[in-house]
C-alpha cells in the first residue's frame, strides 16, 4: 500500500541547487534509512517531505487519513508543560483515557468519574499501553514526569519527543537523527522496539549499526540523484561499491569513444545531414559522460606530529563528585604510547567532565593528573565552533594554523585541508553562517587538526556527521599515529577505531576493557543467563558487515582474520575491473604493460592473503 508518492520536486537556494525531478515512493512496512552528504540536502528533503517545507517545484502526495509524526533535530515542545502533560497532550485516544484515569485517582471521593474511567481503561485495554508508555520513559531516562520542559537538557527535550511520536502510533514516522543524545543502551533498546513495531519508517541517521539493523531499503541521495538499495547497510555498501565500478568501466568506454567523434567533430562535416546533426547531438552525450568526476575523497594523511617523550598522562588516586553523584572515586592509569581507548557509559556517569579534568578544564577533588611536558591535546569538544560574524571557512582555519607538516619534508596547507574533508575550493569562501550543522562540525575537526596534535581527545564526534565524514574521520584516526581518548554512541565507529574501553558504570565505577564495543558486548552476554536469548539470535546466520568472534583464536588474531576477509573481497573486486578492461580490448600497448603489472601484483597480493588466512583458519579448529 502505497502511503506517500514524491514528484519530481526540487529545491534550491539561490543559484545553488540542492536538487530537482526527484521523485519516489514509501510505501506500508518499509524501513527507509536516507544517506547523503552533509549540505547536499537532507534535512531539505526531509522537512519537504513533512511538510514542513515547500519545494521549488513538484508536490508530495500523501494517502488519505494517513497519521504522520516527524522528529526533527531540535523539537519544538511547550516550555511551560511538564513531561507528564506533554505526553498527554497527544492526539492519542488511549493516552486521554488513562489521563483521565490517573485524574480520577488523584480524586477519591469523586466514585461516579472514577468508576466511568476505569470502565473505559477496561474496555479499551487501555492497561497494557499504561505499562508500555510507562516503559518508554524509563527507558529513555524521563522518569521526574513533573519536570517542565523549560528544565530540560537539550538531549532531554529530544527523548521526550521521541517518546511521544512513538506514543502518538503514527502509520508513517519521519526520524532526523534519533540516535543523537541517546547512550548506547537507549539505542539498543530502540533498534528492539522498531524491530517489533509495526511503524513505517524514513530516517536520516549516521548510525550505520542502527541502519544495518533497522532498515530495510537504504536511498542514497547523490550529485543530485536518488539511487536506492532494497535491503540494510550491508547491502547498499556492496552493491553501491558494484555501482561504482559499472559507472568507471561506462566512463572508460565513453572516453574513448569520445576520443573519436572528438577527431570528427574537429573536421567539421559542412554537409549537416540529419544523420549528422543526430550525430552531433549524441557527441556533447557523450562528452558529459566521459568528463564525469566522481567528488569522493580520502584522507591518507601522514602527519608528521610533534614528538612524545616518555612521559605521557597519568592519573594518581584521581576522585571527583558533584554532591551525591560520584564520578571518579581514586581512579589510577597510566597512558602509553599510541593507545587507542573509547569512553562508554549512561548518560551522566561523568564521561564529559572526565574529559575535562584530564585536559585541565576542571580540577580534581583529590589526586593528580599529570601531563607529559611533549603532549600537546587537540580537544573536540560537544560545545563546537564559534565563528565571527562574516567569517568565511578558510579564515576561521588559518586562525589555528596554515599548514599541517608531513612526513618527508611535506606539508599540507589550511585549504589542502579542508579539501581532504570535502570542502572544495568554491566552498572554502562562503560564509560560515551558510554551513549545515555537519558541515560546521566538519570544519570544527579541522580546526583541531590543523594545530597538529600529539594526544587527540574527541567528545561526540559523530553527532550530525554524514556517513562520508565519518569514513574520511575514521580513514584519518586509523591512520593517526598518536594517542587516541574518544567518546561516542557510534558503535560502528568506536568498533573500527578503538581497542580498549573505559567503561563508566556510574558511581565511580570504571572498568578497564581490553578490546572495543562489540567485544565488550560479547562479554556482557556472555556472563549472565537472562542475555541467552540474544546470544542465540546473535549466532543465527545474517547478513552483515559484523562478525562472530572466533573461537581458538587470540584478539589480535581475530582482528587480523576479519581484516584480510575484507581485504580480499576488495582485490578481488579489482582484479574484475582490470580483466573487464582487457575484455574491452580497446588499450594500447602501453596501456597493456601497465595493467598487467597492476594484475600480477595483485594476484600476488591474493595470494599471499589467502595463504595467511589458511593458516588462521587452521587455528579455528
């Protein structure tokens, strides 16, 4: 049943234009998780599609009696309401009747109105959704139901709303970062409720674990167009990397064909038969095609950062409280070179002010941190940038530095910068005030990166980044050669990066964890019986990017098995494109030398892996 029909909309601002003749469909039971880069227009796609904003061309139409809840990035809710009455103040039947209800509660004496409210609790069963609206706010950490929204946190205000779209039981839901302020549990707990939910879904999310597990259709908005995947991240990311390589192989073809109707173009025929002129036409087709420039970027950045000496942080018997609310109670470490450690936790165990203590932001109430003399921190805070007015991009990274020094004598400049973490050259002169939020967290990292730091610590990160920062941002950190210290709720973005946790359980409590998030899962499960369950379902075959520890191996072992699965899913992926440009027969001689010297390296590369990854499977036994 179709429940929404997109056509052929588009929006621009000014001479820029986001997009144009996009046009699709939701239908009942989809899971739509919408992917694209910071500023090419999400959130303006998105608000269209609400209704929240008017397209520049083309119309939405929406099934009849259709019931649609939408939850932005910044919610606008009643300052003056409570949390209890803004819960209340849905649309939703069975929430006035157990409002009803819990006002008769609170009069007595009243028994004629309080046996009319629990006649209707009971007719319409209105108990069981009592308990589960209950549920959710416990959840989602809402518990003080007197609290007034004027009182809340900024990721308070976004829980609240969220637990009221799923109270309100729309047929279509419309999600803008749900993950955003929520800690990993709460995140979990949700990839759960969606799963057993009967909601229709589009959302724009980063969280590429909450896409793989929740989605199942992944539509790509990109330069303009829309492509979409029927199945979860995992598949998108297969099947747009086939897509990637079909678009080059077409490309190729085009450049030489363009090559020859160049040369006949050049002599000009003065005879414009309509054969000609048809050929004409078809030439300029050709040429948009094979002039075509994919924009994507990555990183590889090898900097060459500031020495460390021996000495680089250490915490002596280091305790912290804020009246009743313990954070650290004579917490104790030493960092060594290159350690690469995420922080998890509840929110309001204390991650932040962890953060802040170590980086001299905030004393502590007992103990000592000490900071090597050669440890220079680059510190990204929640907080972000904050800009001059009329400031333009380039100008608020030359404030910080004009160039990172390279290896070998190299250097990259303030703008080489920020190209590598897409802001091209025409973007490096608009006004600050005209970035997206993601693109103004973008140009925040660069800022802390352009100071060539030792010691990187990171608080959130992730938040309001498009999936391509995040890869360029991981590229980046995998490569970084000193110590790491970062907070986030992106599992799959700890997973790649870290391998050690702090674990803030609150109370003081920190347990020190010797691998990254999905293992430290693994252990959880694994030591008490009410997660057997999970474990079972985890052990079911599925397709995913993820994969099961291995048994017989050590850590390091398993990371290494993992890594080369996927190394050579990639060469081999390569060697197709170079035999499918043999195939095509159109190289000169050249040109054959030097993809037949890239074919045998390669071949040798598979070689050599395959050999390592027998031998690593032999330990699986």
């Amino acid at each position: 049943m179709n429940y929404v029909s997109v056509e052929n909309i588009a929006k621009a601002f000014g001479e820029r234009v986001l997009f144009k003749n996009i046009s699709f469909g939701i239908n009942e039971g989809q899971k739509i998780g919408f992917v694209a880069k910071n500023g090419t227009g999400k959130t303006s796609l998105l608000d269209i599609i609400a209704g929240d904003e008017e397209p520049d061309e083309g119309q939405v139409v929406y099934r009849k009696n259709l019931k649609v809840s939408f939850l932005p990035q910044e919610p606008n809710l009643d300052p003056a309401l409570t949390i209890e009455q803004t819960i209340f103040a849905s649309d939703n039947e069975t929430l006035q009747i157990i409002n009803n209800y819990e006002k008769a509660l609170q009069n007595p004496n009243d028994t004629e109105a309080y046996q009319h409210a629990f006649e209707k609790m009971e007719a319409t069963g209105a108990w069981d959704f009592e308990t589960q609206y209950k549920q959710i706010l416990f959840k989602l950490k809402l518990e003080d139901l007197s609290k007034k929204v004027s009182d809340l946190s900024g990721g308070q205000k976004k829980r609240l709303a969220l637990a009221n779209i799923l109270l309100s039981k729309p047929d279509l839901l419309y999600l803008d970062e749900p993950t955003n302020h929520l800690d990993l549990e709460m995140i979990e707990w949700l990839e759960e409720y969606f799963a057993k939910e009967n909601f229709t879904l589009f959302m724009v999310t980063h969280d590429r674990y909450f896409l793989e597990n929740v989605c199942n259709e992944i539509v790509e908005l990109e330069d303009g167009k829309l492509y979409s995947y029927k199945g979860n991240y995992a598949y998108y990311l297969d099947n747009k990397e086939a897509r990637m390589s079909n678009e080059l192989t077409a490309t190729n073809k085009a450049k030489q064909l363009y090559k020859k109707e160049l040369d006949w173009m050049r002599r000009q025929p003065k005879a414009r038969t309509t054969k000609s002129k048809s050929r004409i036409d078809d030439f300029y087709e050709i040429k948009e095609r094979a002039h075509k420039r994919r924009n994507d970027h990555e990183v590889q950045l090898e900097i060459n950062m500031e020495r460390m000496g021996s000495k680089i942080l250490e915490l002596h018997k280091v305790s912290k409280r804020f009246e009743d609310l313990v954070i650290l109670d004579s917490f104790e470490y030493v960092f060594k070179k290159g350690e690469r450690i995420g922080i998890i936790g509840k929110n309001g165990t204390g991650k932040s002010t962890f953060l802040n203590m170590i980086t001299g932001n905030l004393a502590p109430d007992q103990g000592k941190v000490v900071i090597g003399e050669t440890i220079k921190f680059g510190y990204y805070t929640q907080s972000g940038i904050t800009v001059k007015e009329g400031q333009k991009v380039i100008d608020v990274i030359r404030e910080f530095g004009d160039y990172i020094p390279l290896k070998k004598g190299r250097q990259i400049s303030a703008q080489q910068l920020l190209e590598r973490f897409l802001f091209d050259r025409k973007k490096q002169y608009d006004f600050v005030e005209k970035l997206s939020g993601g693109e103004r967290k973008r140009l925040y990292l660069c800022t802390v990166l352009i100071q060539n730091p030792n010691f990187l610590i990171l608080d959130e990160p992730t938040n309001d980044l498009d999936i391509v920062t995040l890869n360029v941002l991981e590229n980046f950190l995998l490569d970084f050669p000193g110590c790491l210290l970062v907070v986030s709720h992106d599992r799959y973005f700890m997973d790649k990066i870290v391998d050690h946790l702090f674990v803030f359980k609150g109370d003081g409590i920190i347990q020190d964890f010797p691998g990254n998030y999905t293992d430290y899962r693994v252990y959880e499960g694994s030591k008490t019986p009410e997660t057997s369950t999970l474990k079972e379902e985890d052990s079911k075959p599925k397709k995913t990017w993820k994969k099961d520890n291995k048994a017989g191996l050590s850590y390091n072992e398993q990371k290494e098995f993992n890594r080369i699965e996927r190394e050579l899913k990639k060469l081999e992926l390569r060697k197709k494109e170079i035999e499918l440009i043999f195939e095509k027969g159109t190289l000169d001689a050249n040109k054959i030398n030097e993809e037949s010297q890239k074919l045998q390296h390669i071949i040798q590369q598979i070689e050599e892996k395959e050999m390592r990854w027998l031998e690593l499977s032999e330990l699986l036994e």
